[in-house]
C-alpha cells in the first residue's frame, strides 16, 4: 500500500519591481516636448501679434505717457481716442480708404475671376501649348516684382492709365501665382467626374461653373484673401503711378502724418489701425468659408 506524501508547495520567486519606463508611440507627445511645442509657440506668438499689441497701445496713450520705457507697457495709462480723430482731421482718411477699396476690389475681382479661369483650362482642358503656358507662369514666379516694375509703368503709361486707379490695379489683377494655385485646385478633382459630365452633355463653361468652381471654395477665398491684402498694403507702385494726391491711396496718405508729425508716433500708429482695420474685416468674413472649402475638399455628388 503506497502513501502519498504531501509535497510542501515551492513558494513563487518575488520578482524584483522595476519602474519601467513610459512607452510613448507615434501620436503621443512627452511633457518635455509639449513643454517645448508651447515655448515654441509663445515665441512665434510674441514675434507675430507683438508688433501689433505694440502699434495698438502707442496709438491709444496719452501724450503725456512716455511710449520709451525700459520695461514696455502695452496697458495705457492714459487711454484715449483722441489721436484716431486728430488723424482724421489731419487727412482725408474717407476718400483715401475709398480709393484704396476701389483697387482692391479691382484686384480681388480679376484675381478670382481670372485665375479661376485660367487654372482650370491649363488644369482641365487639351490644347496645344498646354505645358508651355504653364511653364511661362512658373517662369514668372523666378523675377522679382521690382524687376519688372519699370517695364509695368511703361506699359500703363502707354495704355493711358496713369495716375488712375485702375492703372494701380491693372498689374495685380491676375497673379501668376494665384494662377498655379488654381491650377493645383482642379487638377485634384476627379477626371472621372469630367468625363461623366461630358457623356451628359456638359460644355467646359458648365463643368467649370458647376464642377469645379463648388469643389475649390478654399482655394479661391485663398485668393480673396492675401489679394485684397496686397493691394490694400501696397505702397511703393501707388506711389510710382499716382501723382494726384486726391487719387492717393491710404496706405500712400498715411506718409503725410510721418512727415508733419514726425515726433509723435501715436499719430502714426492710430493710423495705422485705422488701415488695418478692413483686413480684419475681410479675414473675419472670408475664414469661415476658407476652412470649409479646406474641410470638404471633395466633389459632392
């Protein structure tokens, strides 16, 4: 008769506890680099939006503050709006704004027509001399705006457009630039979707407006946007073209307050809000569809 005996259990070996190290994959982000990102971040900030923080805050203290201290203050403590009405006394601000409306909406008009139309047949349609046309455009891109800015004021001059607000406008009505971005836009849309359009019986003015125009908001508030800025901004060839200054435009107004007033820049700087203000305006108005174009970025069926 066998007997069983009862083995004592082996007791499991203590494992010696380790502090094991957090595994970050590819979509984390360690407290180091995000402590980095946001320095980062604060930094391209303060260079970006301090300039304009600075401009607001001389325009709005008293002429008693002194703008120059050692530590800067952009809180004033003597806020008043009394430089924005001494600059409007100062110059006509009203016909100056208008002129410089008129040129941009010239601007952003030929801009957005222009350029749609052109990218989407170098996109789109089959012509002879389809590459050379879009390789003069990237030529265009290589020289330099003050290159050709003699050559520009002679043709506007032949043309008998200067010292006239079109004259102003004429050169930046269509940017090459814009151009190839227009062109990038279509070329991203299907070519099936042409194709179908063209067994249905569409012409090219009907797939451009109800193709490719839909599927490019993005692209083309794009457009809007830095061409109204750099008519607006422009200084140097209203400068060249105008010589009325009844015709000036505001940014080309605004040198009279630097002339006159030279010693107090809180002119100067209420100036130059009263001209930022409509860019505000018009990136408040066109961002929304900016970022729904970008959004959707597809044909809708």
């Amino acid at each position: 008769m066998t007997t069983v005996t009862d083995r004592p259990t082996e007791a499991p070996l203590a494992v010696p506890s380790r502090k094991r190290s957090r595994a970050f994959g590819f979509n984390s982000v360690s407290p180091r680099e995000k402590v980095v990102r946001y320095i980062l971040l604060v930094f391209v900030l303060l260079i970006t939006i301090g300039p304009f923080l600075w401009q607001l805050s001389t325009s709005l203290k008293g002429s008693g503050e002194d703008i120059y201290t050692r530590i800067p203050r952009l809180l004033p403590a003597q806020p008043t709006f009394s430089h924005y009405k001494e600059v409007t006394d100062t110059i006509p601000v009203l016909d100056y704004a208008r002129n410089s409306l008129v040129v941009a909406v010239l601007v952003v008009g030929g801009n957005v027509i222009g350029a749609s139309l052109a990218g989407f047949a170098i996109s789109r349609l089959q012509f002879r001399g389809r590459k050379i046309v879009l390789g003069l455009f990237l030529a265009t891109l290589v020289l330099p705006g003050e290159v050709t800015i003699i050559s520009q004021y002679v043709t506007v001059r032949e043309f008998g457009l200067a010292n006239t607000l079109l004259g102003v406008a004429l050169p930046g009505m269509i940017g090459a630039l814009n151009v190839l971005l227009m062109y990038n836009a279509f070329r991203a849309l299907p070519l099936e979707v042409d194709q179908a359009a063209i067994v249905d019986g569409a012409n090219a003015w009907q797939r451009f407006v109800y193709i490719g125009l839909p599927s490019v908001r993005g692209t083309i508030s794009v457009i809007a946007i830095f061409a109204f800025i750099g008519a607006w901004d422009d200084f140097l060839w209203p400068l060249i073209v105008l010589t009325d200054p009844n015709k000036y435009t505001l940014t080309v107004g605004l040198q009279y307050l630097s002339g006159t007033f030279s010693n107090n820049p809180r002119l100067i700087a209420a100036g130059t809000m009263i001209a930022f203000i409509p860019i505000v305006i018009v990136f408040a108005t066109l961002q929304r569809f900016f970022f729904k174009g970008v959004e959707e970025g597809a044909v809708k069926g």
